[in-house]
C-alpha cells in the first residue's frame, strides 16, 4: 500500500509554523490569527496520526481520508515557504540597496511584509484552514487517539525446528558459525555471535541449521531458543527463558528478583543460548541481561546467537565482527526455486517453464525468501502465461500473503522512525541497479526538507549523513566505495520493490511509453537517452517538487527548454532541478520566478557561457552545481544568493571576482573544478566563515593558497587534486605561523608535482585536529618532517606513488591514534617497512591496520 508519509510531513509544518512565529517578521492581525489557527488544528491532527497510521490498512475510508489530509498539508507547507522567500528577497533588498531605491526603502522602514503579500497569504492560509474544517467532520468520525511513537515490530513467533529438506546453499555458512562456537572463549568473555542481513536472506534458518546439528548438541548439554522480536524486556525474556529450560513451569506471576533466582538455578551448565530476530538498539537493556546471564554458574563456558537485520545491534552486543550473511548463488537458487514450484520431479515435463523460471530467479537477487514466494505463487501451475506473468511484473506489485518477501522486508520499513521512512522511499525515485552517491542524495534530500532539525553544532549535511549511517547499519543500503569525504551505495533490488510499493503515489520514473502519471506525485526522474520531447502527461502535473533527468547525453536542447518552460509555468514550488549534461547554451530569464528552488545540478553543461539577470531571485537556493559548463565568469548574481551552502563551479577566467563582506555566509563547501586558466583563490576568502570543505580539482595554474585562509577557522577538509603548479607555500610572519589555530580534520594532496614540502602552516595549525592525510602522486616530495608527529589525532596516513620517499620521520610510533597506514607504489618506502624482511617494520608493527603494495 503506498504510504501518505502523513505523521512526518505534520511534524515539518508544524516545526516551521513555529519558527515562524519566532522570526523578527511583523505579520498582519489577520495573518497572525489565521496561522495559529492551522497550528492549533495540525498539533490535535498530529497527536492522533501514529493511531490513523496503524488503522489505515483496515479502514479504507481513513486512508482515503489521509491522503485528502496530505495534499492540505503540503499546501500549508508550501504556504509558509512563501514566508521564507518574501523574508529573503527583503533581506537582499536592504543588502543590495542600490539595486531597488524604491524596495530598499520599503524594507528599511520596518520588519512587516508588504500590505499585497500580507492580503495574498491571508486568503490562502484561510482556505487551508477552511479546508480542514470541511474534513473535521469525518477524521473525527474515526475516535481516533493519541499513541506513542515506539515503532515496535510483531511479527510471527519463530522455533528451533528445522526442515532440513527445505533448506539449501547454506552447509557453509553452517560450518562457519559452528566453527566460531566450538573455539574457546577468551578473557573470560562469553563470545557473542551476530548474524546479519535483512529480511529474507534466511538468518534465522541458519541459527536452527545451528542449533540442531549433532555436534552442538553434544558441545552444549542446554539449549535455549528465544524469538525476541517485538520487544527486549528483561522481565519477559527471563520467562521465555526459564519456560525454554523448564518445560512448561508457570513463572507469569513471578517478581523479577524470583525469576532472576529461578535463572541462576536452572543454568548450571554450559548453555547455547540463541536469541532470534532482535530489534533493540538500547545498550542498557542488553546489560540487564547480560550481567544476569554472567551471575549464572555456566555462562563462562557458555555461547550466545544473535541474529539481528540491525548492525547497531550487533555492535552492542558484540565484541567480534558479525558473521554478514550474503545471498545463494544463483544455481541455489533455482534448486530451491524449483522444489517450491513443482511436486518432486514434476520440473523434468516443463523444460519450457524451467527456462522462464532461471529468468524469474535472477529478479530475487540471491534471497531465499523472495525465491520461495515467487515459487509458491506458481505452485502447480503449468501455463506458461502465468509464468510470464511473474517474470514481467515487479515483485511489489504481486499479491503476497503474510510470511511472504515483501511483508517480511516491510517490517524493517516498518521499524524506520518517520523520517527514514522518507528518505528510504525516495531512493525508488531512481532505476534499480543505480549506484548512487551520498552527497547527492543528501542534498536531494535537504532540499525537499526532510531532515529534522540539526542539533547543536550540527549543519543540516550532518542530519543527511547521520540518516544514511542509520539505513547503512540496518541493512537496507549497502556502501560500495569510500571517498573520504562521501560514498557511493547500492540498493538491493528487493529493497527497492520495498521502496516502489510505498512510494508509488510520490515518486514516478518517466520515460516516452508512460501514459499516466498519479496527479500526487512529486518526484520526477526522466530517463531515456532518446527523449525527443517532453512527455504530454507531465502537463497536467502542478505539485512536483524534484524533477532529475538522467541519460540525457543524447537529448536535443528543445526538451530542456521545454521541460525548464514546464517547471516555470506548472511546478510553482519546484525544490531540486537536476539537468545534467544539458545541451542548452543558455537559461531562460524566467528562470528567476522558481523562487523556492533549493537545488539546481547544470554540471557538465558544456555550452552554458552565463547565467540569466534574474537568477539572483533565486533566494532560497543551497546548492549549485556550475562544474564542467562553459562560464566566462563567475556573475555577481550567484554572490546574492544569501542561502548558498554547496557551489561547484567552472570559469575560464583566470581571476574570480571578490567575495564580498556579507555574502554566503552559509557556504559549507567550495569546489573549483577544472579552471585551467584560474591563477589565484578570489579575494576575500576570510568572509567564508562558515566553510567546511574547500575541494581544487585541475587548476593547473593554481600556484598557492591565499593568506585569507588562515581565517577559516571552521575548515575541515581540504582537497588538492591536479594543480600542477601548486606549492602550497604561503609566505606568514613567524608570529602568525605559531599562533595559527585551524580545525583541519582530512588533508589530500593528489598529483601535485611541484610539492617538494609538506605546508607546514596547514599542518602545524591542525596539529590537534587533523585525522587523516592522504598524499598521493607527489613525485617531487623527497622527506616528510619532523613535525609531522605532532600531529597527535592522526588516525590515517596514505602515501601512494611518491617514489623519491624513502623514510618515515623517526619516532613514527610515537603516533599513538595512528590506525591504519597505507604505503602503495612507492619502492624505497615499501621496502624498508614491508613485514617480511623490512629493516623498519618493527617502527610501524604497533599500528592496527598496515596495508603496503610494492610498485606494480
């Protein structure tokens, strides 16, 4: 059933009704009234949503009712962003006052909003709130009631019995865990032992292949079997324990100091204790258990199976690496695939139906779950057409019963607090097999405003990247490469059917053959190399937030300007617009009237020389992407937009003009991509204070960094990547080099050949901040200083194909934070420290992660 994301979109209108009350913005009596009004009615709707969330699935006319209630909501959120751009195009009126005499002096006379903006607003929060009093009625009808937000999962009680006939692929992975408990426990810890995966990979049938194997039963004389599931209370697991050990006792009633002396009682010999399908990610509770456990006379030879969906769990549980279950092999799968669809032996009389079956089995992606019930759902069925069917269809879109794939993965969805629901369901926006990439997503994501508020000393990339860590340790994404400051990931395809059945009413992938487009929809992904013209069903869209096209190196100018024409005439509150390798040579003026755009990608726009007079109306734009165009330079527009947080940018000028005092004071990174003729950083750069990154990318006649940077105290990463005339030399008085106080977390240094020293002011300034630093392809570096240990939080140093490097400062081992050392196409050095033979390995032998390749 697709999701209205009801509770989550409540609770962000209702999060910036507040800030706008607290805003230094005079707004008109009846404006003021009218907007308590809707607070007053969303806060006694959203005290009621987690109830209308769970009931929906039984009551068709409450989800109907939701989805009316949704479209309001987004309204209204719509609505008080029109607050926001009104405040920001004063604000840049008073900055800019020679620009508008007339507006600077209406913006400097007082803090209230124009009289026609004051009306306009007015009549349109009245009709919301009318609007919602047409639907009191009947929400009220369903005596809905107020629930707390604790996101437990029920699910189907699971037991230690096993069909051995059912199970295949998994003698492995069985040999593995049994081999884990058999070895000795050490430092009087009782080994435990996570089993990981998502829904469906077959964790808990491998903990029974487990527990029931002839050799674990004779290791442990006791065996106890917990399904865990919805809840880890102390009270209740000590009863399902004491039941599991003592058939049948009756303890129900039992205090829990009874219940924790009836446990020690009973476990007085080594015990395989398996706690199956666990959720809680509170590390107290499992203390609770544990030091209970401890206080039991054969826990120290004892073992502990855990299977979780979570790695959070597994690391709070455990102190050794979880065992990370992965998928069958595709010839598994079949096997299985087969014995689920056909009575034995039948398969030999439909050599027909097995071919369409091996097409049917790759969809499942190694799952045995997915395997089984697409199986089943052909189970004596013998007509290719229903075959067919199955191969044609997504998995989202088959009727399933409870215990089949996509319930099952449901219940991770499920357990997702309101915002990961989210984030997760976007992610279907894209095709299945995407590799997608953390910082594009998380500014999609910003953009849309799904992120909750930051914490303090947080910045809203912080929330982006937190929630990305939460859907990695639970299993529903997983990380492909690391860059340092970002990462690429994959989505399971069955994740994504998970994704694509929720979010079927605001996500829709587009190409020439659609002919219906749900008028809910908000996400739009155009994807056909081949588009010619811009799908007709798309004009009757009015309330899309994101459009992106992909594969658009083929496509003509005329869809771009025609899609541009769509969003500036029908999508009024677009978010995120992604044009990507875009033929046009230039942007429309009207460009300028999408005044709630937060993201716009022009990267690789090769034909794009300038930007529109009107693109400075584009004040509430975080992130801009000029990378790869075609920019003589860099207008003054682009320094008017006051919201700016993430600017990539291309310019063929060899000078960039000043950063004026006042402008992006929001910035968070800074990226110059490909300036070839760029000499010189611009002026000004003190006045970024707020910078975090600052990435060079082939500026090769980039010969040093400004004195101005020493004022950027917030930096954390910098990246210097293929500026060949770079020397990082920037002349400071002694007094300024000692006093210098930077918070440099990542330093890289790529293919700087004219680098024969380390930037000591850089360095020295970070000395107690700096975690990682990356030199690669540095030929002309000849010795790293001395001072290089005093780099005291270094956790990571990389050194690859600096081959005139031929030691290591002395004292190396005097890092102590140093974690991992990386030494790769550098023949001096790799001699000298390799492990076998090094005449200095025992200088490095302390450090926990040593990797180091001879030159290839």
């Amino acid at each position: 059933m697709a999701e209205t994301f009801l509770f989550n979109i409540a609770e962000r209108v209702l999060e910036k009704l507040v800030h706008l009350s607290v805003q230094k913005i005079r707004l008109a009596f009846n404006v003021k009234t009218e907007l308590e009004r809707l607070e007053d009615t969303m806060s006694n709707i959203k005290a009621v949503l987690l109830d209308a969330e769970r009931q929906q699935h039984h009551n068709e006319k409450l989800h109907l009712c939701m989805w009316k209630l949704r479209d309001i909501f987004y309204d209204a959120e719509d609505v008080i962003d029109d607050f926001k751009c009104e405040a920001l195009r004063k604000q840049d009126a008073i900055n800019h006052p020679n620009i508008n005499l007339k507006v600077q002096f209406l913006a400097s006379c007082c803090t209230s909003l124009p009289p026609s903006f004051s009306l306009r607003m007015g009549y349109k929060i009245k009709d919301i709130n009318r609007r919602l009093d047409e639907l009191a009625t009947e929400w009220n009808s369903f005596a809905l009631g107020p629930r707390s937000d604790d996101r437990h999962v029920l699910r189907r009680e699971t037991s230690s019995f096993v069909d051995y006939s059912d199970v295949i692929g998994r003698d492995e992975d069985k040999e593995n865990i049994i081999s884990m408990l058999m070895k000795p426990s050490e430092d009087g810890n009782v080994p435990v032992i996570p089993i990981v995966g998502f829904g469906g990979l077959g964790k808990t049938t491998l903990a029974q292949l487990v527990y029931n194997d002839d050799r674990i039963t004779s290791l442990f004389p006791l065996k106890i079997w917990i399904c865990v599931s919805e809840e880890f209370d102390l009270s209740r697991l000590l009863k399902l324990i004491i039941k599991s050990v003592n058939d049948g006792e009756r303890c129900d009633d039992s205090t829990l100091d009874a219940l924790q002396a009836r446990l020690r009682s009973l476990l007085n010999d080594k015990f395989l204790l398996v706690l199956d399908d666990v959720w809680n990610e509170n590390q107290a509770k499992w203390v609770e258990l544990r030091n209970l456990l401890r206080s039991t006379d054969g826990f120290l030879s004892s073992k502990i199976i855990v299977t979780t969906r979570s790695l959070n769990v597994a690391s709070i549980m455990s102190s050794i690496p979880p065992y990370i279950l992965k998928g069958l092999s595709l010839e598994d799968c079949l096997t299985l695939f087969i014995k689920w669809a056909f009575n034995d032996g039948n398969e030999r009389h439909y050599p027909n139906l097995i071919r369409i079956g091996e097409e049917i089995v790759k969809k499942c992606k190694g799952v045995p779950l997915a395997v089984r019930t697409l199986g089943s759902l052909l189970f004596q069925k013998t007509d290719e057409s229903d075959w067919i069917y199955i191969r044609e269809n997504e998995i989202w879109r088959l009727k399933q019963n409870e215990n089949d794939i996509l319930p099952v993965l449901k219940l991770s969805y499920n357990h997702l607090p309101s915002h990961l629901q989210r984030c997760l369901a976007f992610l279907s926006l894209y095709k299945k097999d995407e590799i997608y990439y953390s910082d594009q997503v998380i500014r999609l994501w910003m953009a849309n405003g799904f992120f909750e508020h930051p914490k303090q000393n947080q910045e809203w990339e912080d929330v982006g990247k937190r929630y990305l860590n939460e859907l990695l340790s639970r299993c529903l994404i997983q990380k492909e490469n690391d860059f340092g400051l970002g990462f690429s990931f994959k989505m399971h395809d069955l994740i994504h059917d998970l994704a694509l059945e929720v979010s079927q009413r605001e996500c829709k992938m587009v190409n020439p053959e659609t002919k219906m487009v749900d008028e809910h929809v908000r996400h739009l992904l155009l994807c056909d190399e081949k588009l010619v013209e811009v799908p007709s069903v798309l004009e009757k869209l009015e309330k899309v937030q994101t459009v992106i096209v992909q594969d658009g190196s083929k496509r003509s100018k005329i869809v771009d300007k025609s899609l541009i024409n769509l969003c500036v005439s029908n999508f009024k509150y677009l978010r995120a617009l992604e044009l990507r390798d875009s033929p046009l040579t230039d942007l429309p003026d009207s460009i300028g009237t999408l005044k709630h755009l937060r993201d716009l990608d022009l990267a690789r726009s090769e034909g794009i020389c300038e930007l529109p007079r009107s693109f400075y109306k584009l004040y509430c734009l975080q992130s801009l992407n000029l990378g790869g165009t075609g920019l003589k330079q860099l207008p003054d527009s682009v320094q008017r937009l006051i919201e700016l947080r993430r600017l990539v940018i291309t310019v063929e000028a060899g000078h960039l003009k000043e950063i004026r005092a006042g402008c992006w004071t929001s910035l968070q990174y800074l990226e110059l991509d490909r300036c070839m003729k760029l000499r010189c950083l611009p002026e000004g750069m003190q006045y970024l204070k707020s910078l975090r990154t600052l990435h060079l990318y082939i500026c090769p006649r980039l010969v040093s960094l400004p004195r101005s940077l020493k004022f950027l105290t917030k930096l954390e990463h910098l990246q210097i990547v293929s500026c060949m005339s770079m020397n990082l030399k920037m002349e400071l008085e002694e007094e300024e080099d000692k006093d210098l106080q930077l918070s440099l977390k990542t330093l890289s240094l790529v293919n700087l050949i004219n680098l024969t020293g380390l930037p000591r002011w850089l360095l020295q300034g970070s000395s107690s901040t700096l975690q990682q630093l990356r030199i690669r392809g540095c030929q002309n570096l000849c010795v790293l200083p001395a001072w290089l240990l005093n780099l005291t939080s270094l956790h990571e140093l990389q050194i690859v194909d600096c081959i005139n490097l031929s030691v290591l400062p002395e004292g190396i081992d005097c890092l102590t934070n140093l974690r991992e050392l990386k030494i790769e196409k550098c023949r001096q050095l790799s001699k000298r420290y390799r492990e076998n033979g090094g005449e200095d390995w025992h200088k490095i032998a302390h450090i926990q992660k040593v990797v180091i390749k001879d030159e290839e």
